[in-house]
C-alpha cells in the first residue's frame, strides 16, 4: 500500500507524540533523558494540533512519522517572517525510516505553503546532529541561511533554514 499524509487524528496524538519524543532521545538530539522538559513538548500534538496542522505519514495503517505545519502568523512559528510558512518536529519513527515518510512529509508542508496566497517561504530551524534531515532539505532545494539562526535556550544552537516558494 502506498504511503498517505494526512492530518493527525485525536485517537493518534499520544502515539504520534513518542514516535516524536523517542525520535530526538534515540537519535541524542536532546542532551538529557526522559526527564528532559522539550519532551513534553514533542508529546503534545494536542497542543500543536489546536495552533496549526499536525500531519502524519501513514502506511498499512500505521503511523511512520509526522510533522507540524505552521502557517503564516502561527504561534507555532519561530523564525517565520509574515510572508513565510514553517514547519517543526518533523519525525520519523525508527521503524519507519528509509520509506521516504521524512521528505513526503516535508513536501507536504512545502505543498501547503504554496496554496497560501502571498508565502514567498518555507522555513525550519533544525539542530546541527539532525544530518539526515538536512539531506532531506538540500535535496528539496531548501538553503542554510545562518544569519537566522538562533538559540531557544543558551548553548543550542538552532540551524535556519529556507526554501524560496
């Protein structure tokens, strides 16, 4: 069956929500442990869901990653411009990795932003570990633009990216 990206339902937040948490403690994007407070917020597509558009990858009825789309003036937003969409927590599961769930995904934000009358954008921060993602980004034609990088808190170092629409 092929792979559908969907909007998140309700009934899939708490699962979709650790396939994002457990994603970034595998991978050490967090530098912590179960304890560590980003978690909470990777876990609450609730939250993220009620401010903006969460969607997920879906194939043979199981949920392989997701993503949440913030449109222009979203306070989901954390570096778009008025003229820009962005998206945030993109993640796959471990066991959905290599099925292309991660740029699907990312082209349906891209997708999205398109249909907003007026986005000239699409952007994204993203930690330096997170290679495989920015793979994902240059192969879509997304560019660094480090002058819009920025630290959420002192010694993180988020990575701005930016695709012109």
């Amino acid at each position: 069956m092929d792979m559908v990206i969907r909007t998140a339902l309700p009934a899939e937040y708490a699962e979709l929500g650790e396939i994002t948490a457990q994603a970034y403690l595998a991978d050490g994007h967090l530098d912590f442990n179960e304890d560590e407070a980003y978690l909470n917020v990777l876990r609450d597509v609730a939250g993220r869901a009620a401010l903006g558009e969460v969607l997920v990858a879906e194939r043979d009825g199981r949920i392989l990653g997701g993503v949440t789309f913030a449109a222009p003036g979203s306070p989901l937003a954390d570096i778009a411009g008025p003229d820009e969409a962005e998206f945030r927590m993109l993640a796959v599961a471990h066991a959905g990795r290599g099925q292309g769930a991660g740029e699907a995904l990312v082209r349906a934000c891209v997708e999205r932003a398109r249909a907003i009358e007026g986005v000239s954008g699409m952007v994204l921060s993203t930690q330096r570990s997170m290679t495989g993602a920015h793979r994902i980004y240059a192969r879509l034609g997304f560019v660094r633009v480090p002058e819009r990088d920025w630290e959420p808190v002192p010694g993180l170092t988020l990575l701005a990216y930016r695709l012109k629409l």
